[in-house]
C-alpha cells in the first residue's frame, strides 16, 4: 500500500524521472541489442518466430534477474533501501503525468491556432503518420492514444503490481515496450515481433476490460453518456485490430458521442481502422480535456478499488 501510494504520487508531482536512468529506456536498448544480434533478413518466417520468441524470453528472463537481484541486495543491507528502490521502480512503469501533460500540450496549441505545432507534438505519442493531418483527426489521435494509455499506461501496471509487486509491473512494461517496438504487421516484423504482439495481447486481455469499465463509472461521475459508452463497448470493441484496445476506445467514443477509428498512415502507407461509436458530435478541442479527466477519474477509482482490496488481504 505505501509503495503504490509513494508511487503514483511521485508520478503525479514530477512525472517521468530525470534524475536517474529510466528502466523502461534500459529495457527498450535491450530490446534493439537483441534485435540486432537476432534478426537476420534472409532468415525463413518459422526462424524468425523462434528467435522473436527467443528475444522475448531473454528480455523478461533479464529484467526479472537484475531487478531481483537488486531489491534481494538492497533488502540483504536495509529494508528502507530496499523499499525506496521499489518505489521508484513501480514510479516508472506509470505514467499519469505524461499522459496528461501530452495530451493537455496539444489542446493548449490547437486552443492557440497553433496546428503545425500541435503535429509535431503529436508526432512524439502516436506512431502514425502527422505532417498532414487536420485540427479533426489531430484531436481523433490524441482522443485514441490517452484512451489506449489509460489502459496501457496506467491501469495494466497498477494490476499487475497489486498481483505480483513492483517487479510483475516491471515485467509488464517489458512486454508492452517490446510490443510496441517489434509488434508491426509488416514484412519486416510479421513473424519476428509475432511473439511481442501475441504476450502484450494476452497481458492486456483483463486491464483493457477493466480500464473500460472504469471509463463507464468516470463517465457518470463526470456526467458524460455513460449508457452509449457501454452500448458502444458492447457493439464495437471488438471490431477493432487490436483484441484490447477497442474496448477502452469504445468506451471513450460513446461517452464523449464521437466517432473514433477511420483512417491512418503508418510509415506512408494506409490503415483503415474499423469505426468505433456513432458520430453525434463533431470532434472539438475541447474532447482532449474531457478525455484527459476521464482518464484521471479511471485512475483514481481504481487506484481507490486497489488500496481497499490490498488493505482487505494485508
């Protein structure tokens, strides 16, 4: 209990730590070390499988190893030492500041006119394409990725910290990153990141479900459409790519009545994403704020749901 509050208020005061190497950052020069010493070109699509699954297990078996050892060497010489290392390594899987400084950055620029500045700000937090998009689908792409992140960046390793502790959270966020690093659908990735793309689906099976519900109870709260945002979910979800991320989009588009999903370019070639809601409202600035409380009010019920469950158990 006093490690996930320490945390998430670390993270709400300061955001991501510039004081010291970020573990996330280690993980991902792991990840390209292991690319580079694995994917090979000519290599036939059953290789390149084994060695993605290979990747995948080098990568968790060693963040699991130096982390363990790490927190076993500091609890060996002081239980305080021990419990601030564990602090601020669950600090660094969260990211509730971010998420809301980058989406709040974008609103401020296209509140301010600024729409060239608001795509490259953009271009930081999305991995489609943003020269060219307009003030309507900048606003869709902030909408989609603070929905995503809720869940991703947020919900998934409060979960996986109240089950397994700081170093399960840790391991999530290592699966997420080799995800979002390898888990592409083109020629260069189909079958070496299929191992990435098949673990962060299953790990995200339960947070993307619960950060949508958490999205139906904030939209009461918040006095959003909460009985669309579940029709939605129930209609929708599941008609996105990805098995998880449509349900907490679907939740966020019904509640805000818009339309999410539609078109994308991704390394300059077109992705139709499936239509998530029916389009009541036209897309306003104003979306990437009622977003961005939505996601703060998800976090703190089940930051609330999470402190009474560990102080039940304790």
């Amino acid at each position: 209990m006093y490690i996930l509050i320490a945390a998430v208020t670390l993270d709400l005061l300061m955001g991501d730590p510039r004081f010291y190497p970020h573990p996330v950052v280690i993980i991902g020069k792991l990840i390209s070390y292991l690319e580079y010493k694995l994917r090979k070109t000519g290599d036939r699509s059953f290789l390149q499988k084994i060695k993605g699954v290979l990747l995948v297990i080098l990568t968790l078996g060693i963040t699991f190893g130096i982390s363990f050892f790490i927190i076993s060497l500091f609890t060996y010489l002081n239980y305080y030492l021990a419990l601030i290392f564990q602090i601020l390594l669950f600090y660094t899987t969260i990211a509730i500041r971010g998420l809301h400084q980058a989406g709040m950055e974008i609103y401020k620029k296209l509140q301010a006119g600024e729409v060239k500045q608001a795509r490259q700000s953009l271009d930081l937090i999305v991995g489609r394409n943003t020269e060219n998009l307009t003030e309507q689908e900048i606003i869709r792409a902030v909408v989609e990725t603070v929905a995503e992140n809720t869940s991703d960046g947020i919900i998934a390793p409060i979960f996986y910290f109240i089950i397994g502790g700081p170093i399960l959270a840790l391991l999530y966020k290592a699966v997420n990153t080799m995800d979002s690093m390898l888990g592409y659908k083109n020629e260069k990735y189909k079958y070496f990141g299929w191992a990435a793309a098949k673990l962060d689906d299953l790990v995200n099976y339960l947070p993307a479900r619960i950060t949508a519900f958490l999205f139906i109870i904030a939209a009461i709260i918040y006095k959003k459409d909460y009985k669309r945002a579940l029709k939605t979910i129930i209609k929708d979800a599941k008609k996105h790519d990805s098995p998880n991320a449509g349900f907490p989009e679907a939740a966020v588009a019904g509640a805000l009545q818009i339309q999410l999903g539609g078109i994308n370019k991704y390394f300059g070639e077109v992705s139709k994403k499936a239509l998530l809601g029916t389009k009541i409202e036209e897309f306003k600035v104003n979306h990437i704020k009622d977003v961005t409380y939505l996601m703060h009010i998800a976090t703190y019920i089940f930051l609330l749901f999470s402190l009474v469950f560990k102080f039940l158990i304790s």
